[in-house]
C-alpha cells in the first residue's frame, strides 16, 4: 500500500521517475559527467564561451532544477612543482612545463610580499621561463592562465623552480550550483550557475539570481548523453 501511495505522489507531482536518479556517465565531446552512488566527477566546459575546462570532485545533491556539487580535494592530475638550484645569484628563475616538459609560453608569473603585495608580475617567453631579481623581499609565488590549474607557493630563498602545469581549471572545496533538465532517460542539460556558491538565507531568490545573471551573460547550456559500458560476457 505504502509503495503505491509512492509512486502515486510522484506520478501527481508531474516529475517523472528517471529525474531521481543520477547514475552513470554522461558525456558531451571531451566533456563527461559521472555519478557514482553519492559522489560524481566532472569535467565540463563551453559556458559563457570560455574554452577552458573545469574540472572537479566530490558529493552532490539534487534540489529541483539544481545539481549543487560540493567538491573535495581533487585526486586527478595538478599542478605541481620541484625546487632546483639556483642558476644565477640574487635571480629566482621560474619555469613552467607541460606535463611532458615540454616549455609552456605565455604564463603569467608573480611574486608577492609577506603580506600578499604584488612585487612583479611577468609573463613566460618560447623558453617557458621567468626571471625575478632581486628576491629578497619575496614570499610567494604564483603561476596562472586560463586552461591551466594555478598553483602558488611559498618562495625558498637561493632556488629556482620548474613548475609543470596540468590542463583545466580545478575547483576544490568550493560548491557548483548547475541549472540540471532531464531532456530524456538519457539525455541532460546543465548550465553552471556558479563555481563558488555560498548559501544564504534564502537560497530560492539566491538562485533565482544566479539564474538571471546567466542569462543576462548568454550563459548556454550544453547538452551531455548516458554512455553505456559494454558488458563482455564472461565464458
């Protein structure tokens, strides 16, 4: 009795019953979102026109028309980074790499104070690298651009460093908020709302907001397909 009284308020609802559920892989070209038990794994891209990717982790949760996505730490390919030598005196260079080592131009590369003040900001050449002099009053420093997942880090006196750099930008411990329309049993658009959300009193108008926000910047959402696993029969 209990489980058609179920099943009777769902089909009243108007909501129908594959929304629910969110299993699988769904993919888009490069782009794919997985839901496993309560936890998914995404790496999307495309929204406002952007052509980097974000990319990300953790446990999620279905409210309505919105997948809020709370990640993690990230257990995928980062940035990284190693200490070398140093090859000049009172000269910190910085390099930056793909992760084949391959020398990456174009980077934008600074050096900050102890309290966080910009000291220099520049940009890698053909050769990948940087070079900062004087570096007594370095603290940190930091490696960005778009289509890369940043790194910053505290300067060690008398080192250069290599830093190589991996695809996408990754969020960690921050909540996504995505506009979710089940199109068919195996077919949903998304559209990203945000990759920083943070819930306030009322998270109905909040959204309501996001939403329009959205719209006023031709946010655009894409359409991702359930890819099955061929199932190999084992003799």
């Amino acid at each position: 009795m209990k489980k058609i009284l179920l099943l009777a308020g769902v089909l009243l609802s108007g909501t129908p019953l594959f929304a629910q559920q969110l299993d699988g892989t769904y993919k888009n070209g490069a782009d794919s979102i997985a839901f496993s038990n309560e936890k998914v794994t995404f790496r999307i891209s495309g929204f406002g026109g952007l052509s980097s990717a974000q990319a990300g982790e953790g446990s999620y949760e279905l409210a309505g028309d919105y997948l809020f996505i709370h990640t993690s730490d990230y257990t995928g390919e980062k940035t990284s980074f190693e200490l070398l030598d140093g090859s000049r005196k009172d000269t910190c260079v910085v390099h930056t790499v793909g992760t084949h080592n391959y020398a990456i131009q174009g980077i934008l590369v600074e050096s900050r104070n102890k309290s966080g003040k910009l000291i220099s900001g520049k940009v890698t050449g053909n050769d990948g690298k940087v070079f900062f002099t004087p570096c007594n009053k370095i603290a940190s420093i930091s490696a960005t651009s778009l289509g890369y997942n940043a790194i910053s880090l505290n300067y060690t006196p008398g080192k250069d460093y290599r830093i190589r750099l991996a695809g996408n930008d990754i969020i960690e411990n921050k909540s996504v908020v995505l506009k979710i329309n089940f199109i068919d049993e195996e077919t949903i658009s998304l559209l990203m709302l945000t990759d920083d959300y943070n819930s306030g009193k009322n998270r109905d108008k909040e959204l309501q907001k996001l939403e329009k926000k959205a719209q006023k910047t031709n946010k655009l959402d894409k359409r991702y397909k359930k890819v099955y696993i061929p199932y190999n029969r084992r003799n």
